[in-house]
C-alpha cells in the first residue's frame, strides 16, 4: 500500500512503558530514537507527559513526565529527524505543563480520553493546539461503548478544531469488520479531518487491523518495535514497515535495534501473546484481571483464570 | 460466525512434528486428542502416513508413519469422537499403505502437493477415495505459482472427483487480499466442492486471513493448539474457536491442554513470531533459510539475515 498521506507513528517507549512504569534505560531510548530516525518513521512517541507532583518520580521512569530536559539530554547530539511526540491523559497533566510548541523539543501532544470525557478532551486539544502543537485525540476503549454514545462525540470533535481523531482498540477485541465499521463512520463523521488508528494485539489481529484501517483510510498509523506494549502488545513496526510500499521506509534499522536491545528486553519484561492477554480481549475486558493473573503465583493457569472471567459470581 | 457447514481440523501433531521430527510423546498426544475431542473440534490430524522404509525410525517418531496400531495404542480407550486424519505427500507414500477405509482408524486422508504436480496428487487422493476415505487435496505455496497455473490446477481438479480442495499460504506471505483474491478464484472454479483454509502465521495473520477465509466461503479450517508448527507456527485453534459462535466448539479443554503441556513443550522446541522466519514470509520464501538460521550461533542476528536473504549474489 503506498499513499502519499500514511505516516507512521512508533510508541515503543509510551505504550512500552505501561509494562515496566517507564524505567528504560537511556541507552534503549536513545537507540530506539535513532533507529526510528533511520528507518523513515515520521513520530516517535517518547512517553506520557504527566505533572511531576502526581506520581512518584522514585516509582516511575523520565518517561512517564517527558521533562523537556530530560528528552534534550537523552538524544543531545542526535538529528531530530523524526518528529516527537507524547501523550497526556486528560486529570494529570496541567496547562502549565506545556511550553509554547516553539520552545518545545516536541512537535506533537496525543490527548487520550474515554468518550464520557470528549468534552474534557477536546478542552485540553484546544488549549495545546492554541500553544501551537500538531495534536491528535485518541478515543479509548470504544468497543465498549454504545453506538451512540461515539457518534455524539465524533458529532463533537468535528464541531471542533482537532484536526486528528484515533480509533483506539483498547481491549484487543475487534475484528477487521469491526475496524470498517467504525473507521467509515469516523470518516464520515470528521470530514477534513484525519484518522488514526491504534490496534492491541491480543487475538493477534493488530497487524491485520491496522491494515484494514489503511485499506479503509486511515492515514496516521500507530507501530511499536517488536509489539511492546501493555500485555499483549501492539501492531509491531517492523511488520508494518514490511506492508508498506512508500520508499522512504526501511525495515533495517527496526530489525538491528530489535537483535541488539528488545530480545534481551523481551527476557526481562513480558509483552506478547499471552493466554490471559488473549481471553480478556476475547471478552472485551481491561487486560488488568489478566496482568494481574500474570503477576500471581498461577501465571500459567489459564483454564482457572477463564473460569474466574466467565463464570463470576451472580450479580442480581 | 455461525455456519452449519463450518467444520474445523486441528494439525498440532502433523503440523508441530515438522519442528521435533514427530518425537512427541505418547502422553501429549493422548491429551491433545482427549481435549480436541472435549473442544468438540470435527477432525484430528495425528500425523504423516509415510512408507516405513522411506524415512529412518530412529531419527522420526510414529506420527511420521501413523501405523494403524500405534494409533490404536495410543488412543486406546477413548471415545473417537473427533475423526481422524493423516496427511500423505506425494512419492513418499505407497498404495498398499491405505488399508481399506471400513479397516482403518482413519477417516480421513489429506494429500498435499505442488501445482506443478496436481496429476499425481489426483491420483493419489482417486486411489484414497477408492478405499472409502474422505479426502483433500492441499495445493502447497501457491503464494510462487502464476495465476494461469494455479487456474489450470483448478480445472483439473474441477473435473475429478476430488470433494474438497484446500486454500494453503505455506510461507505466511498473504494479506487478507490475497485469501479473497484466491477464495473467490478457488470457490468459482471448484463448484460443488469445500474450500479449506490452512494459513500460516509469519506475519501474525494466519487468523486474520482464516476469518478472511470463513467470510469468503471456506467452510473446512485448520488450526493447531498454541499456533505449533513449523517456523512461525498457524492459526491458533484457541483463537479459532473463540471466534467460531457455533455451540459445539469449546475452548476451556484447549486452555487446559495448553496450560498442561504445550507452555513447557514451547519452553523445549520453537515456534511463533520469530523475526527470521517473518522476514522469509515477507520474502515469499520457504522458511527453510530461517529455521536453519535459527539452529546456528548467531540466531538472533537479525540484521544479517535480512541482507543474506535481500542481497545475494548477483545472478545472471
């Protein structure tokens, strides 16, 4: 597929991050900056930006507030060939967070939000835009919602100026149909504006989601090296760099920082395709049951943990 | 998706074996049938049926062979409620192999063989229909051959008496375009006759283009327990049934007999999302290159696969 609009968006050490709360060493995330210069990638998102009174800097890695400094020290030296990004959630982070885009090493802010809270979401959108960032809204866990309940919301995001909306399949649930389905109806609902997408991949289909969601048109492509992310994972970059046709994308430097950082990395921390990872996606389920279960002394009792998501006791 | 027609086959010993050459234990085996059984999945494949002297037994187990009395051992006492089925390649087994279907544990033989040689696998999947057994003729790698082959194939096979033709992706090189692509092409030259699926999963679409499969028709599919296969493995028969809505399929048996036996089996032998075996899918190769890579000392050289395999030698 090639088409002049795609570009693609690496959060290796953002969605990474939610495994080990960010505490990469700085050689990784240099590394992996260079790579994805390398390969032609167009952002690289290099954390969550987060007020720093709101978690303990002890508890969690740089990456979880994407200090200026600390992303200037990091790739001090390098060609800023590949945009920066990072992502906020809307409740922890403030305005003052944010320098004016001018000042900024970053060129873009992804604002994640539930559709309960579009209007907060579009609030916290505007005012980084009116600081002059590229911005995107990235709609999470849609596949838990009611029909409705999105179509109000896309209703709002087109009224207003965001120019980038993101299917998100939070839960790894969907199916290609369900990714035409609403890719079509984000289309239809944001006209002018650009989707996203961004697929889990615990049914193994966030490769093959990701592409349906270009067949379908979606333009801003989100990848991680080698899959990393929370529990299962998401659409690895090398895959897609593998799709897609435009020249200016080399697989290459993805394969060499995966031999040289992520195999060992993938010893230490677990991502992947994961039996409970898989049944919570089955289930449209937060992957936390299934972190958890990870976590436990049964890691590897799957049956147990099935029975303990199907057959809860009776609510009335 | 519910369809009365759909029937699903698990290949995890015929397809694993071609990893570990068919040492599984008895143990596994029985277990892997009891829970397909339990899982209410239609068919077992237990192995290659193969002339005892064309293969050294010493070096390859029992499911190489699939002797009728080591199936019968090994399965002794169980109720046979899933059919089974043993694959044959053409020139490595005889005639006099087949005992007539009325005397065998079998009820099912897959022949598989290459479009260049669809004569002789139509004579050998006549001679099977012969002796009673239900039958299929897998067309290998058709991902190399020319549409004009592929469709001379199909019109041979068309006008024999073969009831069921499979849709194989041997390398894991198909998108889902590719499985409509050919579905359409095999469904409309085969009247009459089940299209089957077997993908594999090099890219992490061997179930994406399964389901691509179901909605385009074929109604006899391949899965095996933990995606086990050679290199990167198929569709996970776990997956498969979690997708399939007919109320027969059960998945707890397959999560039990994962938990039981095939976690420590994947902790012995490989299979999975491995970069080399990625890159030979993306190649359209033969995974030969990459399992042979995987068995060297510098496995996990990725990098220099990839330019062995994208820059050889100039050939004139």
């Amino acid at each position: 597929m090639y088409r002049p609009e795609i570009k693609v968006l690496d959060c290796t050490i953002r969605d990474g991050g939610l495994i080990n709360k960010w505490q990469f060493s700085d050689e990784l995330v240099r590394a992996t900056y260079k790579a994805v210069c390398e390969a032609g990638v167009d952002y690289m998102e290099i954390g969550y930006k987060a007020s720093a009174d709101m978690f303990d800097p002890k508890e969690f890695g740089k990456w979880r507030f994407c200090k200026e400094e600390d992303v200037r020290e990091v790739l001090d030296g390098l060609e800023l060939k590949s945009k920066l990004s990072c992502m906020v959630d809307i409740g922890r982070v403030r305005e003052e967070d944010f320098l004016p885009a001018d000042q900024s090493i970053f060129d873009m802010i992804r604002v994640a939000c539930y559709v309960k809270d579009v209007d907060k979401g579009i609030a916290l959108a505007n005012h980084v835009i009116d600081k002059g960032y590229e911005v995107t809204l990235n709609l999470m866990a849609v596949s838990t919602n009611l029909e409705k309940d999105i179509d109000e919301a896309l209703a709002q995001i087109s009224a207003s100026k965001v120019p980038c909306v993101y299917l998100v399949d939070s839960f790894g649930n969907m199916y290609c149909e369900d990714i035409t389905f609403l890719a079509k109806k984000y289309l239809q609902a944001l006209p002018g504006k650009t989707v996203g997408i961004h697929c889990h991949n615990n049914r193994q289909l966030a490769f093959a989601n990701t592409i349906q969601g270009i067949i379908e048109g979606a333009n801003l492509l989100d990848a991680s090296v080698y899959g990393i992310g929370r529990g299962a994972g998401n659409c690895t970059l090398e895959l897609l760099l593998g799709f897609l046709k435009n020249p200016k994308y080399n697989i290459r430097p993805v394969l060499k920082l995966i031999e040289d950082h992520f195999v060992s990395l993938r010893n230490q921390i677990e991502w992947g395709y994961i039996i409970p990872m898989m049944i919570t996606g089955t289930l449209n389920e937060h992957p936390r049951a299934a972190m958890e279960w990870r976590a436990g002394p049964q890691k590897d009792n799957y049956a147990e943990f099935y029975d303990k998501l199907t057959m809860p006791e009776i609510v009335e």
